[in-house]
C-alpha cells in the first residue's frame, strides 16, 4: 500500500517536471514556416514564441503585406484581419524570407492613410499613432501603431494607405495600396469630434470592444486635425478632461454608479473608469472641459437631458 | 407553539408515523375530515388548494398576487424569515419576483399533513426560522393498510375552476405503494361586484408516488416523488405571467427502528429537488420591453434524524446538509436595438450544514419543557462570473464567496391542568441573508415600484422572541385562548433607498439595496373562543393583532391589521355546515416608508356544508358553499397592489373513497 502510494507519487513527480520544461524552453519546438530558436537578428526562442503566439490572436491584413530587397517579409496584422471606422490597433511584423525568423530591429514609419472624397474632388488623412514601436517588453519583434478611421469606405469616397519600411538598414515603400474601411455595426459608434476655435478635435474610443458587463477601464486618444488635412493627425497638445456618463437609451436612460473621468496619462492616452451593469447599447455622454475646467464640448441639455456628444457602445 | 394542519386523505388508510406526535403538538386543525367534529377546517376538503389549507392557520396569511402561489407568511414574517420544508427536504423557490413560493410545487393530495412550528422553537431541519417553520408532511400509505382508492372532483363557479384527482394505494406487510394524478385550472376570476380580472387564469397538474419496502432487518426503505407543473398562470398583481413552473421533488430514505431501546428510530434521508421557472410577458398589452426572465433553482441534501425517549425525554437529534444552487437571468428586447442582459441570481451556490437537538422534558404535575437548539454553517459561492462582474460594480470590494454561521435556541414552558393550561417561552436565532438579498440584481419590486439590489455586506439578522399563551376551560364547553408573540430583531434586513442610484425599470421609482436596520420588533397577539353549546351547535370567535415597527418607530410593511373570525358550526349525522364571517379592521399602521398604501376594512360571509354518505364498500362525501356570499369587492392588506378578492364563489365537490 505505502509502496503504491510512493509509486503513483513519484510518477506525479516527473510528470510535472516534464511539463515544466517542455514550458520554460521553447527550443526544439517546430512551427510550420517558423524556426523558433536563437537569432542574433531578433531574440530570443522565448520571445519569438511569445510573438508567434500573439499573432495567432490577430489577423493578417494581407493588402498591406511587402516584400523588402527578396530578403524580408513584412505582414501588418488587425484583429480581424479588417478595419473598420474609429480605432483601429495595428501591428508589423518582419521575417526573414531564408529562415522565417523575425527580426528585431526594423522600423516602420510614415503610416499614412488618405481618403478620396469623390464629389468633393480632395482628400484628407485622419487620426493615427504618432510612432509605430516596439508592442512590449517581451516581444521586441512586434511593432504597434493605430489608425483611428473617420469614414467607412463607401460610394462617398475611399480609403488608400502608404507607409515606409526599414529592415535591418534595407528601406522599401509601400505606395497607396487601396484598403477597406467597413462601417461599424448598429449601436456602435466609437469616434467622434468637437470644434475649438479654429481647430477639430477627434476623440477615438479605444477599447470599446473589449467591455464587458462590470467595471471596466475606458481608453481614449485625443486628436487634432492637421493642416494640410492630407497629414495623419497627432495628438492634441492641448490637455483635456473627459466627463462621462453612461446611460441605455433603450431603457429609460438609466446609468451606473462609479464612473470617473478620462484624464491624460504619461503615454497621451485618455484614462477613466466605466461601469456597464447589462449588455445591450449604452450611450456614453460625454462633457470635455479644458486644462482651466472650462466646457469646451459636449455638457450641453439636449431635451431629454444628456450631453449630445456621445459614444454608442453595444455589449 | 407547533401547529398542524391534518390532511386527512381521500384513502381509508390510516396516517402514517410521518404526522406530528400529539405529545408534541400544543395545538392541531384537522382540515379534512369528516369524522373530526368540531375541529377547524378548510370547508373545501381535499379539492381545497395548499394555499387554502395554510389560510386555517390562526398565525398563518397569505400575500396574494393572483389566484395561485399565494405567499405563506408566518407571525407577519414572509419567505425570508420562514422555513419551508417538504418531510424535512429544503427545497428553494426559483422565481425572482416570487411568483413561486416553494408550497406552489405540491399539491393538497401529496400531503398528510401541514405543520407549523411558530417562532424560533422549529423543526428540527429548518434554518433561518425567525418567523416559524412550515413542513409539509407527505401522505404514504404505510404497511397493512390493503388496497386502498378515492377520487374527486371540484367546481366553482367564480373562474370556473376545475379540480380532479384520483389516487389509488396497495399497502401490505412488507412493501406498500401509493400515488396519484391531480389537474387543477381556473379561468379569470371576478372580483366582488363582477368585474373580471385579467391575468389571474392558471393550470396545474401533479403526480406523486410514494414507494416503502420493509427490509428483513425491519428496517425501511421508502422513496417518494412529486412532479408538478404549472403553465398559462396568471399574475394580477405583476406585470408578468408565467409560462411554466415546474418541479420534480424526490427522496430516498432509510428508517431504523429500535426495540427495546430508549432509541426509538433513525431516519435517514437523501433527496433532490428541481425547479424550472419561466415568466412570461407575450400576452399582455402595451408591453414597452418584452423581457425573458428564466429561473432555475436545484437542491440536494440529506438529514439524518434519530429519536429517542424515556419516561422524562423526548429527544430529536438531527444533522443535515444541503447544497442549492440558484440560477436566474433576465433578457430585454427592445424593439429593433440589441437585447439587454443581465444576471439577476449569479448562479449562487449555497452549502449549509447545521446540527440541531429538540428535547420535550415532561417535569410531572402538569409541566412540561421544549428545548430546541440548531447551529448552522453556510458556505456561498457565486459561480456566475458575469453576475459577479456586475455586482462588484456596486460593491467592489465584494468577494465571491462568503461563509456564515447562524444559530438558534429557544425554550418553552408548559404547565397544564384540568381547566387552565399556561405556556411561556424564550428564543435566540439569526438567519443568513438570502440570495436575493445579498446578491439580487436589479429586482423590480411592483409592491413599491423599486429595483432592488441586493447587498453582499449584509450583517446576519437575529431575534429575540418571547411568547406566553393561556388556554381556560371553565367549563359548559367554553374554551378561551390568549396568545402572544413579541420579535425583537437586531440587523433587520429590508430595502433602503438608495438616491444615488438611477433605476433600471422603465417606470420604476427608484432603487432600493438591502441594508441592516439596526433593530426592529414584531408582534402577533390573539385571543380566540370556542363554545360548544350542545353535541350540534359550536360557536368560535377569533381577534388577532399585530405591530410591526422598524428602528425609527415608523410601521414595517405588510403587517396585517386587527383581523376576525368567527363562525357557527351546525353538525347532525351525516350533515355538517357552517355559517363564517371574517373580515380585517383599517389597516391603519400601514408601511408607507415602505411604499404602501392604507388598506380600509372589510367584511365577507360565507356559508358551507357537507354530507356524507356511506355507500356498501365505499363512500361519498358532498361539499357545498358560498364564499363572499354578498358579492363584496374588497381587498385586504397582504393583496399585492391591491388586486381585488373574489366576488361571489359557489363550490361544489364530490369525494369517493374506497
Ligand atoms: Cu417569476
């Protein structure tokens, strides 16, 4: 009896032991067209599987895809392989075409989108990241950026994208390759602007897909317009606050308690609080005011009494 | 002070061991029976509703929110503060808005009998008893008794309600078995004056069988099962119907008895217990947002119970353990946008297991003591992650899961004489919150118009009570009883408003979270007379009344106001009847804190008889009445939103018994 139960304990023992390492170490293991081992170009077989990983939550755009000096692949990745009006999150990545291998340093610059309106013969870009950088600590191969699209693609106009490359000291161009910006389904709407002075300001709701029913954070960028418009638009410079008051206009407007408001983080995101207590469309009414607490947007009593800048969110 | 309600059944056979020992039982009201004279009774018999029955209880009334599922509330305590078992089984209600209190899920034909324990002095498996413990005692046929048949049928006129059930018993030395079939509907029912009201229609058909095998050892092995199911019920009083209510309720359970021993048995018992709830909404008019509001409760326990007793003791020991599960949801439409969800009970896991000792001491010269005492251990996990993710909206320090202890003990004395019987007693007990109140998710209250949110801080309630009884005979066949009970809370747990926060029903006035109050007191007093005045005439009279007061003095809701009863009851040979009157004062301590509204006095009459023949080998009795014989319309404080009572109700039914 004490025997077997040494026996089954043991045997428990290096189970365990095996499985630890199969985890710590991710040499030997083969993933089809990736050689997962140590690259002087790139990192570690740990951190190249923790890319690997990551891109296997996304999407390849494959429009966007480009071929550097027939030595590099570099793909760009959405979560649906798609984009859609509002924040989009996008990500590069860069192969080697010999080995598969990603690699480390290449940059990505210039990211330009631009919308040809067709009746009123012009075009204009829209907001985006201010750089393309490295995603995180432990993937260094991953690059980051984001698109924030005014428009969907439709008969009014469309949507083209350029962006330069560099890959270990070896530059390419990717050109106006034409892209689709799908509309945002009914009871979304996660972009939305607001006049001051002379100048227009967009506020990109950034994580509207990722709220669920409780508390959740809420991340917003705020853009201005540039000018010519045919530039991507940086973040403001001006510094906000952003009040915010969910409500369901399906059910008597009711809201939720522990809100708080947006205020500018180190990064030049906009971070709040936002507490969703069901599913289904909630209206986010907004109240922007200015570094001095001044109202420059939004707050205003429509009839049924909510600011009529707003965000749609539909859990 | 332990009450029982005999349902004597349709069968010849004689009540098995399950019906309270009259030793312990300081009071008993036989409902059904045509050879107990002078007893009160439901005058419907056995076509008479679970509803109707529990109505006989002197401190027993019912909230009414259509014609079926009243709400048994107990020394004015409901649900929250009552226990209900099924023969010692827990069983818990799935309905959110309480449209299902779990004496819904039997029928009149399942039970032998219905017992109360009043207070904190309970049955030996209830918990969270502060009001009183209500178990229904099913009806087995037991060993030796043959075969055994019966078969009735009922009418009324008032919603043309039909009731039909047959049941049939073969009962021999070494193994028994006995069940039966019951269909019960109603179309709308009309209120005094005849206006219909809509929505209070229902349907309801049960089946029960109950099974028992001596073992050579002379132990027994006995199983029993019910299935019941409502559909098409109505409810007045809410803005919902419901589509479906529906129970399956079993048990496995094994009796040792003892010979020659002062141990006099073991019960053990295993069951399990479900219920399916599903409301709906599609049938009303000028719904703004139909919604889908599914309930689903399941319950598995057992106890394990063993008597004993000497010449002094009457000794219970009980230990029991269960695990409840609580399910509920709520889904909105509204037309043409995404549908709104939300997790009303997160899926609430519920582990309790408790151990409890009853002992009657008999003292000698006409005394006697009850002693009971119950510790209790609660384990609660939510397992419902979405439910808990909105919760914590509202409380983010909440946990999801949560331990309590409850307890209770309590005494009582008795000293009896020829003439003159004296009781006083003394209890402490708490009780957990329940699901509702600790985690509850925006439950719309029609009593008040709030949503209710429940609160996973809440303190444990608990109570004091104190109660004293006198009974005298002075002879000439006068009987005259007093009664009174005081409760005295600490951490009384109700809805409080709360301002901050925006409601989420359309209409609603705003939301309430369950909180403490500090303290609260309860109290139920009576005095009743009965006159025998010659073999065929009885007189009774009863007066009741009760005060509820929170912790600002202000009057708690749903306390009845002074009520009375008072009948004559006629019997010659094979014919009984009965005149009744009864009626409630102005509810003139009214909760309006609490959101409710006065309620004004009434008075109805009824008149009753039964005849009963005896045929060559069976039997048949005829029931006739009138309830509301003038056709009043009234409704009286525990109708919810006021819905009115029935108008003018002939019934008539037809009992065979073999
Ligand atoms: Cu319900």
């Amino acid at each position: 009896m004490k025997k077997e139960f040494v026996f089954v304990l043991l045997a428990f023992l290096t189970l365990g032991l095996v499985s630890c390492n199969s985890n710590d170490d991710a040499k030997g293991i083969v993933i089809d067209g990736i050689d997962l081992s140590d690259d002087v170009d790139c990192c570690s077989a740990e951190e190249a599987l923790q890319v690997y990983k990551f891109l296997q939550t996304v999407k390849i755009v494959p429009e966007l895809s480009t071929v550097v000096d027939n030595k590099y692949n570099v793909f760009a990745y959405t979560r649906t392989g798609t984009f859609h009006k509002g924040y989009n999150d996008i990500y590069f990545v860069a192969t080697k075409r010999s080995s598969g291998n990603y690699v480390r340093n290449f940059e990505i610059k210039n990211v330009t989108p631009l919308m040809y309106m067709v009746k009123m013969n012009m075009s204009h870009s829209t907001p985006v990241s201010p750089v393309f950088d490295q995603f995180d600590d432990s993937r260094p191969a991953l690059r980051h950026g984001w698109i924030s699209f005014l428009m969907n693609t439709s008969d009014a106009g469309y949507w083209n994208l350029s962006y330069d490359v560099d890959v270990l000291g070896t530059s390419d161009k990717v050109s106006n390759v034409s892209i689709d910006v799908n509309a945002l389904p009914e009871g979304q709407d996660w972009l939305k602007n607001f006049k001051l002075g002379d100048d227009t300001y967009f506020l990109s709701l950034v994580n509207a897909d990722k709220f669920a029913t409780g508390t959740n954070e809420i991340s917003v960028y705020v853009s201005r317009k540039n000018n010519p418009i045919t530039i991507p638009y940086g973040l403001a410079d001006k510094t906000f606050t952003i009040e915010i008051d969910p409500r369901m206009p399906d059910m008597g407007n009711h809201t939720s308690p522990g809100n708080t408001t947006l205020t500018r983080q180190d990064d030049g995101s906009y971070k709040g609080v936002i507490n969703l207590t069901m599913t289904g469309l909630w209206r986010i009414h907004l109240t922007v005011k200015d570094a001095d607490g001044n109202v420059v947007a939004g707050g205003d009593d429509l009839k049924d009494g909510y600011s009529s800048l707003y965000w749609d969110v539909t859990l | 002070m332990i009450l029982s309600i005999l349902l004597l059944s349709t069968l010849g056979y004689s009540p098995s061991d399950s019906v309270a020992s009259p030793a312990r039982s300081i009071d008993e009201v036989v409902v059904v029976s045509a050879r107990a004279e002078g007893a009160q009774r439901s005058p419907k018999g056995i076509t008479a509703s679970i509803d109707e029955h529990l109505s006989v209880f002197r401190n027993v009334n019912l909230v009414r929110r259509g014609a079926y599922a009243w709400e048994p509330v107990v020394n004015n305590m409901a649900t929250e503060r009552v226990s209900t078992t099924i023969d010692g089984m827990k069983i818990f209600y799935a309905c959110t808005d309480k449209m299902d209190p779990v004496t819904s899920y039997v029928e009149s034909a399942n039970l032998q009998s219905i017992s109360l324990n009043s207070g904190l002095n309970g049955n030996p498996q209830s918990t969270g008893n502060i009001g009183g413990s209500v178990d229904l005692k099913l009806r087995k046929a037991g060993f030796g008794n043959g075969f055994n048949a019966g078969a009735s049928k009922g009418f009324e006129t008032n919603g043309n309600v039909q009731v039909y059930e047959a049941d049939a018993a073969w009962s021999g030395e070494r193994f028994y078995v006995n069940g039966g079939l019951s269909y019960r509907r109603a179309d709308n029912y009309k209120e005094g004056g005849g206006r219909v009201v809509d929505f209070s229609q229902f349907r309801k058909v049960n089946a029960f069988s109950n099974t028992g095998l001596r073992l050579s050892n002379g132990g027994v092995l006995e199983h029993t099962l019910i299935y019941d199911r409502a559909s098409d019920v109505g409810y007045p009083a809410l803005n919902m119907d419901v589509s479906k209510a529906e129970a399956v309720i079993t048990s496995l359970s094994y009796r040792h008895t003892f010979s020659d021993s002062w141990l006099e048995a073991w019960d053990t018992k295993g069951y399990y217990n479900h219920i399916t709830h599903i409301m709906d909404d599609t049938k009303r008019p000028d719904v703004e947002i139909h919604m889908d509001m599914p309930g689903k409760s399941s319950t598995a326990g057992l106890y394990s119970l063993l008597t004993a007793s000497t010449d002094v003791h009457q000794l219970q020991l009980n230990y029991d353990l269960y695990y409840n599960r609580l399910f509920a949801d709520m889904t909105m439409y509204p037309g043409g946008a995404a549908p709104m969800y939300m997790v009303t009970w997160p899926d609430v896991g519920t582990l309790n297991t408790g151990a409890a000792l009853t002992d009657v001491v008999t003292l000698g010269r006409g005394q006697s003591l009850r002693l009971s005492a119950k510790v209790a251990q609660q384990w609660q996990k939510l397992n419902d992650e979405e439910g808990y993710h909105a919760l914590r909206v509202f409380f983010p320090g909440m946990k999801d899961s949560y331990y309590q202890t409850t307890g209770r003990v309590a005494a009582q004395y008795a000293w009896e004489s020829s003439k003159v019987r004296l009781t006083a007693g003394a209890g402490w007990g708490s009780r957990a919150p329940t699901v509702t109140e600790a985690y509850g998710y925006y439950l719309n209250n029609t009593f008040d118009q709030y949503d209710y949110i429940g609160n996973p801080r809440l303190k444990n309630e608990s109570a004091t009570e104190v109660n004293a009884s006198v009974r005298w005979q002075p002879g000439g066949g006068l009987t005259l009883t007093a009664d009174a009970n005081a409760f005295l809370f600490s951490n009384y747990i109700i809805g409080q408003f709360e301002r901050r926060l925006s409601a989420m029903t359309v209409g609603a006035e705003g939301v309430k979270v369950y909180g403490n109050l500090s303290h609260a007191t309860i109290i139920n007093t009576s005095v009743e007379a009965d006159w025998q005045l010659s073999r065929s005439l009885r007189w009774h009279g009863r007066l009741t009344w009760a005060s509820g007061r929170d912790d600002e003095n202000d009057p708690l809701p749903l306390i009845s106001p002074v009520a009375y009863r008072t009948g004559i009851d006629f019997s010659a040979g094979r014919w009984t009847a009965q005149v009744l009157v009864e009626g409630n004062g102005t509810q003139t301590h009214f909760g309006e804190k609490y959101g409710e509204t006065r309620t004004d006095a009434y008075t109805v009459a009824g008149l009753n008889g039964q005849y009963h023949i005896p045929l060559k080998t069976s039997s048949l009795t005829l029931r006739a009445g009138v309830e509301n014989l003038f056709d009043k319309r009234y409704t009286s404080y525990s109708d919810w939103r006021d819905i009115p009572q029935k108008g003018r109700n002939v019934y008539a039914s037809l009992v065979w018994t073999l």
